[in-house]
C-alpha cells in the first residue's frame, strides 16, 4: 500500500498545470514565432494571465475536490487501491 501522502497531491498538481496551460487562448495581435504578445511579460499578455489565473482555481477545485472524494470513499471502503 503507498503511503507517500504527497503523491496525490503532485497529481493534482500536474493535472492543474496541463489543463490550465491548453486553456490558454493566445491574443490574435501576437507575434507567432517567437511568440511575442507585449507587456507584461512578454510571452503572456494580461488577457492570457487572467485565462490562466481563472481556469487554474477552476481546474485546482474541481481537481481538488475529486481527489478528496477518491480519498473519502477509500477510507469508507466503498472502493478500493489497485493491487
């Protein structure tokens, strides 16, 4: 049985990142190669930090929240690890 209490949590993490990243819509003023879109950071305009802020607490909760339901039900036995 795994007792890495941090391993769950990575997942989450990493599910977080990948969603959060291919929901980000990039500006049509951008410059394609190398991706230029201004200020204020260059490679990420302010309209794409608000997709990315947005859509990652949306991503972080509904993960989150999965992963506490996985967590209570095996605790419950009402499912159980692969063995």
């Amino acid at each position: 049985e795994e007792k890495n209490e941090m391993l769950p949590m990575g997942v989450v993490g990493a599910f977080v990142v990948v969603r959060t990243l291919g929901r980000i819509r990039v500006s049509n003023y951008c410059d394609a190669a190398p991706l230029d879109c201004g200020a204020p950071l260059g490679y990420f305009d302010w309209n794409m930090l608000q997709q990315a802020a947005f859509s990652g607490l949306e991503s972080a909760a509904m993960f989150g929240a999965a992963a506490y339901a996985m967590e209570y039900c095996y605790k419950k036995g009402y499912i159980s690890r692969f063995k």
